[in-house]
C-alpha cells in the first residue's frame, strides 16, 4: 500500500506538470515514511535541461536534510528515469527506487540502459516499476498529442 | 588556441574547487566566443549530489539565455562527464564538449559509457579531449591524496 500511496502523490504532481504546459511527470522523496519533497519536471518555466522532476527532487532533497547522501530514502517517479536522472539517483544514495511508466526511447533502468547493471557506482538500489504505470503512461500520451495537434494547428479548429 | 585558452579558465575553476574543498574539476559554458558561465563543483557546499561543474552550468547557461537548449554552446570541463553529466549535455543540446582528465571509473564519454554511441537523443556532439589533461589529472590525484591522509590522520603529524 505505501508505494500505491505516494506514487498516487506522485501522478498528482504529473499533473500539475500538464497544467503548466511540462511533460508530466512527478516525483516524491520520502524519508523514514516522512515525505521530503513533492516536485514535478519544471524544464520549460525554469529553462533548464537538467530540471526533470528526479534531479529537483534530489536538489531539494540534499537541502532539507543538509546532506547530498540520500540514504535510506525512497524516490517515487512517474515515469522511468533517463541516464542523467538514473545516475543522479545512483550518486545520490536512495536507497529505493519505485517508477510508474517504462520509457522506451530514454529510460535507463530496463527500456535503453544498462547503468545499474554496470555498477559504475558500487550502490545496490532496490528497484520497482510499474506502479501506477497505466495512469503515468495516459498523461504522457495525452500530453504529446495535445502538443502534437497544436503543431499542426488542428487546436485552433 | 580557443580551447586551450578557455580550458585554462576551467582549470583556474577547478583551483577554486579545490580550495573549497571539492572535488576539483571547473567548466566553462561559451557561447559565440562569449563566456556564459565559469563554475566548478560545489557537491559539498550546495549539499546537491547534483552539482557537478557541467551540471550548474547547464542550469545557469538556460538561465541566462532563458532558453534550455543551449545550441550552439561549447562546454569545457577539466574531467570526462560522468553519465549524470553527460545525458545532461546531450539533452541541452550543447554542441561542442571538450573535456581534460580521463576517469577511468565514471566516466560516460570514452571510459566506462557508450552513451554517445547508443545516440538515445539524437544529437550530435563534437566531442574534443585531452586539453590540460595533465594538469586536471594532477589537481584530482593532489585532492584524492590529501584526503586520504585527512582520513588516516596523517595529516596531524
């Protein structure tokens, strides 16, 4: 029931994310079943390419506690983590990775990586995906093809 | 000439880390023969497993455009991107990296990854390496060596 629970979190700020016009995807760090941040991917209002809902999480993570070294903490992710995030989240010490949608084309856990396997880092992180997946998976889907139709204009019709 | 010439900010960057008791590697973003950004890695002072000197300067290159997709730009960084880095380079769309050190153990670029070969973005990077890559070798080995005598103690006698 926890991961059901804060990954529910999680969608919430996913669709936050497509109410400010951002790929929706949500993020939450918890510590001990206290809840650190809840954050989403902020790369347009923010203009910047490394602000995925994961890194922000980290960031802001690292700031509450006063330290970088997230042990023991959970990260709960709409949508599977690219190389930048998957490594972000290795460096950072989580102990606990839960994700909701694969991301075929990017993701760096299972869909295009083999980052954990390479144990570049020397961190065992538990991981566990497809929580919440079907829900994650429809925001992106109906996200791209709200922006796949303004493109070709078929919004203003 | 030019990327000796911005590789030695870099490097003066890495000094800086070095005597904030970082890990010392510096970056420098440019942009038409302009220097956006002059950082280095502030880990331990930010408390942000993010905050490698490519990382903030990405973020600060996006803020200081107010655009995420840094095209165009050449970043130059004294030590080989770790994956972290280096998805985070291919996804701002820089143009040119060129980079010092090697890292045998992190490194995406030529040491550990493939992430460039797998092209999961698409784009494609001018990568140009081995500029200063004694002296950002040498600066990595000074700071590796001091803190391994901090922790032996050695440093008391």
């Amino acid at each position: 029931m926890k991961h059901e629970y804060y990954m529910r979190l999680a969608l919430e700020e996913a669709r936050q994310a497509m109410l400010e016009n951002e790929v929706p995807v949500g993020a939450v760090l918890v510590k001990d079943n206290r809840i650190l941040v809840k954050t989403h991917n902020k790369k347009e209002v923010l203009q910047d390419a490394t602000a995925h809902a994961e890194i922000l999480a980290i960031r802001e993570g690292g700031r509450i506690l006063q330290n970088w070294r997230l042990d023991d903490c959970a990260l709960y992710v709409t949508l599977e983590p690219c190389f930048m995030c998957a490594s972000a989240i290795l460096q950072s010490r989580i102990k606990t990775l839960v994700y909701g949608a694969r991301d075929a084309k990017q993701g760096a856990i299972e869909s295009r990586g083999t980052l954990l396997e390479s144990n570049v880092y020397g961190n065992s992180l538990q991981v566990y995906a497809g929580y919440g997946e079907e829900e994650a998976a429809e925001l992106l889907q109906t996200f791209f093809s709200i922006n796949r139709n303004k493109e070709t204009g078929l919004h203003c019709l």
